[in-house]
C-alpha cells in the first residue's frame, strides 16, 4: 500500500465506511444471534462464524491484506502454521489424558485395589 | 570527521521484498502476538471441554456494555486508517482530527472497561472466583494492556512525533500505517474476545 495514489485513497475511504458498516451490522447480528438459544454446539459455531467474517474484513480491508505483498503473506502461513501446531499439541495432550481416565488406556475397575481404611497403602507390613 | 549512517528502507521499499524496514518488523511482532492471544484462546478451550459444567457469560457479564465497547473499538479502527488515509491525501489536519477520535475511542473503551471491572468487584467476582472468571480477567486484562500501549504510540505520534511530516512525510506516513497495523489487531483480538467470554452458551 505504500505506493498508493492519491485518487485510490479516496476510493479506498468509501470501502472503508462500507466495511464499518458491516462490522457493526455483524456485531449486533452476534448478540441477536446469541438470544436465540441454538443451543451449545450450534451457538458456538454461529459466533465463530461471524466473529471469523468480521475478523477477515478488518484483516483484509483495514490491515490491506486484500492486497499486500507475498512475504507478509508467507509470515502469516509461517504463524498458522505454529499456532495450528501449538493447539493441536495441546489438544492430543488433553485428548490422550482423556484417553488414559475413560477410553482404551483406562485400568479396568475390577484391577484397581482400593485400600481399606487402617490398611497400609504400600511398603513392607509386619 | 564522521558522516551519520542513514539506515536504508526506512522510508522507501526494499526491491527484493517490497516491503519498508517497519512493515515486515511490525507483522513479525503481531506474529508473536497471534502466538500469545493463540495460547490463551487454547488454554480457554482446554478448560472449558475438561471442565463438567461452564457458565454462561451473560449471566454475570454485562452484554449491552461489551456491545457498546465492541462498536466504539470498531469505530477507532475506522478513524485509524482515516487518519492514515488523510496523511496519503496530504492533510496533517485531518490527521490529527482522526488520531485524535482514535485516541478517544481507546480512553472511552478503558472507562467502560473499568466500570465493568467495578461492579464485577463491587458484587465480589474476582480471579479466583472460578475458572471462567480467571480467563476473563486474564484475557480483557491483558488485552486491555494492549489498548493502553496503542494510545501511548498513537499519543506519541499525534503530538511530539509528527514533527516528522515536515522533515520526512514519507517515514512518517509509513509509521502511521504500522502503528494502525498494531491498533487494527488489538480490534481483531476483541471480536474474538467478545464472543467467547460474554455470548457462548454455558454447559
């Protein structure tokens, strides 16, 4: 953007009033959306939605992402790809500790020896 | 005897990547920045689906002042890039004008930021209350701090640091660009925020 002509600055300030609009129609659609109790599942995804939306429009239009050159482009999939890593690590670790407590890894509940009360947990007994 | 070292591509672009020294710098702090915004988001999902129940944000959260505060952050995005706009267009004046409505659409965000804050206190929700408490201070807190450094550069720029337009309008404009690149993300993270911390529904 850093080349950019008088003439296309004024045709960009029409975009941008164009694209606050949409970010406070989206803003107010999110609330309304929020009272209609779509439940868990659903009313996760629709937020997500329109926040994703009214994210890329300040991305593409106030941070000109629409038209900006490969090397940001190139730092940006370097940072998704890192984040993608980094909630996807977090998520396998969760996932497996799940795993171990409820799934394939679980000890079955017959194995598991409950000590009394007044018995030794472990170590020698005399 | 000596002659000052002028630092290349800090007004015009490097040919290889078409980028000014500030440009490519500041989108590898906001990299870092997804990084640390990312983790926190992570660690709210990892709570939340390890979690039996969850609460319900705009039970205990005030909706209609996060709505107000989601509108006067877009607002500031929008009068941000004006003021880049009007730099381009050769208007110190409207700059300022512009900058300045940002600058205020930050202090108008705090304030209502610490109203909420108040009353949270007031009826005894701190960060140990709960977990969803913990992560909501956390998360507007911290990016709140990141509201309160865009008004110290933005304040920087609008008062003692625009002496650059009469020496070098060229740096200056391209400082005004990357400052509103920091100020516009600031905004991205808040309409995530909004939605997560204060319209999911609870389990």
């Amino acid at each position: 953007m850093n080349d950019t002509h008088h003439a296309d600055v004024e045709s960009h300030v029409g975009t941008y009033i164009k694209v606050f609009v949409a970010l406070a129609v989206g803003t107010l659609v999110t609330v309304l959306a929020s009272n209609l109790h779509l439940g868990i599942i659903l009313g996760i995804i629709v937020a997500l939605i329109i926040a994703t939306v009214k994210g890329s429009l300040v991305a593409g239009f106030f941070m000109h992402l629409v038209a900006e050159k490969k090397a940001i482009y190139w730092v940006l999939i370097l940072t998704a790809t890192f984040v993608v890593a980094m909630v996807g690590l977090i998520m396998f670790s969760h996932e497996d500790q799940q795993g171990r407590q409820q799934g394939i890894f679980a000890v079955p509940a017959a194995h598991v020896q409950v000590p009394q009360e007044g018995q030794p947990t472990g170590g020698h007994s005399e | 005897m000596s002659a000052a070292i002028e630092i290349p591509y800090n007004s015009t672009e490097r040919p290889d990547t078409g980028l000014y020294n500030a440009k490519l710098g500041v989108w590898l702090f906001l990299s870092s920045e997804v990084m640390l915004f990312g983790a926190l988001f992570s660690t709210y999902v990892l709570l939340r689906t390890g979690s039996e129940t969850w609460e319900h944000g705009a039970q205990f959260l005030n909706v209609p002042l996060a709505t107000i505060n989601t509108l006067v952050l877009i607002i500031s995005s929008v009068t941000m890039v004006m003021s880049w706009a009007s730099l381009k267009m050769g208007s110190l004046g409207k700059f300022r004008l512009y900058l300045g409505l940002t600058i205020l659409c930050g202090a108008i965000f705090l304030v209502i930021k610490g109203f909420e804050y108040a009353h949270k206190f007031e009826v005894g929700l701190y960060p140990s209350t709960s977990t969803f408490m913990a992560l909501y201070f956390t998360m507007t807190g911290l990016h709140g701090l990141h509201v309160i450094g865009g008004m110290i550069v933005n304040s920087y720029l609008w008062g003692p640091g625009s002496r650059m337009w009469q020496t070098d309008p060229q740096r200056f404009t391209n400082r005004i660009e990357v400052a509103g690149l920091y100020w516009h993300f600031v905004d991205l993270v808040w309409i995530f925020l909004f939605p997560t911390l204060y319209l999911l529904p609870g389990k």
